[in-house]
C-alpha cells in the first residue's frame, strides 16, 4: 500500500526520467512515420527496377497498413497480458532486423512480404509506446506526451521525405532508404534499456511491492496506486459491449477518416504531387517533404490547444479546417502551384490536433488492464479502410484523376465532423481513472450524460 497522503501519478511533477520515457516511447512512432513514408519515394526507383506492376505498387503501398491491422490487435492484447516492457523492446528490434533485409531482396514478392512484416511489428508499437506514455504521464502533461508523439511521427515521415531526396538518383538508392530505418532502431534500444514497466500495470497485476518500487525508481518517491488495483479482472469483453463497444467503434471510424487521405498522400505522395502540377522526380519529393514539414508544425500549437480550448472544440474544428483544404484542391484541381501548397498546407496544419488525438483519447477512456487491448482494436479496424484505400488510391487516381480523389478525401472528414459532433467526449483535466470510467461523464449533454456513456455492468 502507498503511505498516507501520497500522491497520485497524475498529480506528480514532471522530472527528467519522465522526459526520457515519453521521449523513447515516441521514437516508436518516429519510425512508424519514416518507414511508412520512406516507401512513397523508395517505389519510384524500385517500380523500375523490380519490374513492378500497377497491381504490384499498390500492394506493395497496402502491405505495411494490412500488417499493422494485424500487429496492433495482437500488440495490445498481448502487451496488456505480458506486460508493456517486454513488447517495448520486442518490436523495435524487430523492426530493425526486417529494415535491414531490404539489402538483400531482388523480386517484388520479397518487398511485399518484407512490407507485410514491417507493417505488423510497426502497429504493435502502437498500443505499447501509447500505453507506457499515458500510464506514466501527469495530468499537466498528458496531451504534452501524445503530442510528441504525433510530432514524431510527422518528424519521421519529414526526415524520410529529405532522406528519399538525398537518395533519389542514387544507383539501388531504394535499398538504402529502406535499409536506413535501422539507424533510429538501434538508437531506441540504446535509450529503451532502462525504461521500467508500467506502475500502473504491474498494480492492476497485483504485484503491488514491483509497481511501488517502479514509482520511486521514476518519480523519487512512493505514490498511491489504489486506485490501479482491480479485484474484478476485465478482458477484452469489457470493450465489446456497453458504452466502451461505442468507444471503440467512433474512435475506429474517426481515426480511419483522418488517416486515409493522410497515408494516401505520404505512401503515393510523388504521384499526387505530379498530378497537383509539381513535377514529377525530385522536386516532387522535395513538395511533399515542405508539406510533411507542415503537418510536424501543426502539432506544436495543438498540444497547447488540447488544454486551453479542450479536446472536443479543437478536433471539430481542425475536421471542419482539413475538410476545407482537401475540398479546394478537389475542385479546382488544376489550380496554381501556390494554391495547391495553400490548399495541402491548410489541411496538413489542421491535422495537428486530430493528429493528437488519435494516440491520447484511445488511452485516456479505456481503464488499464485493456487499455493496449482497445487502442490496437480501434486501430485496427481504422487500417481496414486505410488498406483497401491504399491499394485503391492509384488505381482511382489513374481512372478518374486528382479533382475526385481529393473530393473522396474531404468526404471522409467530413463524415469525421459529424462524428463528432455527436460522441467526440471532453477528458481535459481529468485523471485516467475518470476518463477510463463509464460512470464519469465526459461531456455535458442537455440530460447531464454523454452520449458515449452508458452503466457499466461487469
């Protein structure tokens, strides 16, 4: 037991060892976004070279997503059985080790296998780095870390862009923008070694002595974990029925219209570049890079955002922003370059919040011992439509051009709007035991309930 009067950890100050945590389990996402961008500018040359096919590009640029539905149902059932630690650095080394096999692949079966298994190491980090940054995070700083989050992952699939530029007229240059994932690998397992399980989850476990001896390892001190203790042990149908099922399936849905039209652009963005009238080659990677850019900038106003405007306000209106953006480019799809950047850069600014909440709201409205568990479903069923839209989008983008496929983009955030304009909840300022829980409305409605609350039973 914590001795009277300790603090929660919601309520403890931030420290260095904390900083370092959310760091580390960020750069998990910093490699989700560059191995999943670097494949846009690594299929121009490897098109040639591999002798691929249309039907082959695009299941090549489907591949990564169809294995992250995979690796992010079974990561987050498994991460919250064993543990958020042991998969921490399980996944990371494996994706290193399939990173550096692109040396070695010379058919386009092997780049779509290698993309596969990529894809399903790269979504079980998903509900891991998440799980361990919302379990170990104040209150004050919660939307700080899955903001950093959202960052790196744009900041990776920035540096990826820049990367596949240097390389482009490289001989086999393909090889080596695959291959040069392992570089950030090997420098998150450096810094993952000494990050220690999640307190949070080890007294959920039970193992109440190894919980408070993670806490003044972390926090210098011993905080109060009753709250964490779970006598009625709750699986993964908890999150299949009630209100959290209503959970899972709008955070589902609501991620899927905001990444569509997202990965489309970072996993064919040469492609839509030249269609927008950039050129094609290098200067069409070097546009989708300065858009790339725009989309880590939004994410810094929008953390403070989170806070000072509130969950709820700033997604509807970054939806409402990013519809926008996408609708002008489908419409005046022929329009000057200036306003092609005009138009990307509104929709990629605006991404920063929803970019956000894509990682923070998973994590704070489902309760610890299926927290991995509901984030890795509500991905998932997100990267159902993502897959098919990747394989689809050239396909589409060759039989009816860029207007209408932007216009499809804009559809799907605007389906997002009106989403959540009826179940996206407020959680600002509450701790996760409130957030998690059904009994703790998160946002008011004119009968004092939320319409994604409902009795808990079981």
């Amino acid at each position: 037991m914590a001795r009277t009067g300790a603090p929660r950890i919601d309520d403890v100050p931030m420290n260095h060892f904390l900083r370092k945590i959310i760091v580390f389990s960020s750069g998990g996402a910093f490699l989700d976004g560059y191995v999943l961008s670097i494949i846009g500018v690594a299929l121009v040359q490897a098109t040639i070279q591999l002798h691929l096919s249309d039907f082959q590009v695009a299941a090549t640029g489907a591949a990564a997503l169809a294995g992250i539905f995979f690796g992010s149902l079974a990561g987050g059932y498994f991460t919250d059985r064993f543990g958020r630690r042991v998969m921490f650095i399980i996944d990371i080394s494996a994706i290193g080790l399939a990173s550096a096999l692109a040396l070695v692949i010379d058919a386009g079966w092997q780049l779509l296998v290698l993309r596969l298994l990529l894809g399903f190491f790269i979504g079980a980090d998903y509900p891991i780095a998440t799980s361990l940054i919302a379990e170990f995070t104040p209150i004050s700083h919660r939307s700080v870390g899955m903001g950093l989050v959202a960052g790196a992952w744009y900041l990776g699939a920035t540096v990826a862009a820049f990367i596949g530029w240097l390389l482009y007229d490289v001989t086999r240059g393909w090889r080596w923008m695959l291959a040069s994932a392992v570089i950030p690998c090997v420098g998150l397992l450096v810094g993952r070694h000494d990050i220690p399980e999640s307190p949070r989850w080890l007294a959920q476990r039970g193992q109440l002595h190894q919980a408070h001896e993670v806490a003044v390892q972390v926090f210098g001190a011993d905080v109060n974990l009753d709250d964490e203790q779970s006598p009625d042990r709750r699986g993964l149908g908890t999150i299949l029925r009630g209100g959290y099922l209503v959970r899972v399936l709008y955070l589902g849905v609501l991620v899927l219209c905001q990444v569509v039209p997202m990965y489309a652009i970072y996993t064919f963005g040469p492609r839509i570049m030249g269609a927008l009238g950039l050129e094609h080659g290098r200067s069409g990677v070097l546009g989708e890079a300065v858009v790339s850019f725009l989309f880590l900038v939004g994410t810094y106003p929008a953390i403070k955002w989170l806070d000072s405007i509130g969950r709820r306000p700033l997604l509807i209106g970054s939806l409402g922003m990013m519809t926008v953006g996408l609708m002008v480019l489908g419409i005046w799809a022929h329009a000057p370059i200036l306003v092609v950047l005009l138009g990307f850069g509104t929709y990629a600014f605006f991404s920063g919040g929803p970019g956000i909440l894509q990682w923070l709201y998973p994590n704070e409205l489902f309760p610890t011992e299926v927290r991995a568990t509901a984030v890795g479903i509500a991905i998932a069923i997100s990267r159902i439509g993502v897959v098919f839209s990747t394989y689809g989008l050239p396909l589409f983008l060759q039989r009816w051009g860029i207007g209408p496929t932007m216009c499809v983009g804009a559809g799907l955030l605007l389906l997002a709007l009106v989403l959540s304009l009826g179940l996206a909840p407020e959680t600002r300022g509450r701790p996760l035991e409130q957030t998690s829980s059904l009994d703790h409305p998160t946002r008011p409605s004119p009968t004092g309930t939320s319409p994604m609350e409902g009795k808990h039973h079981g």
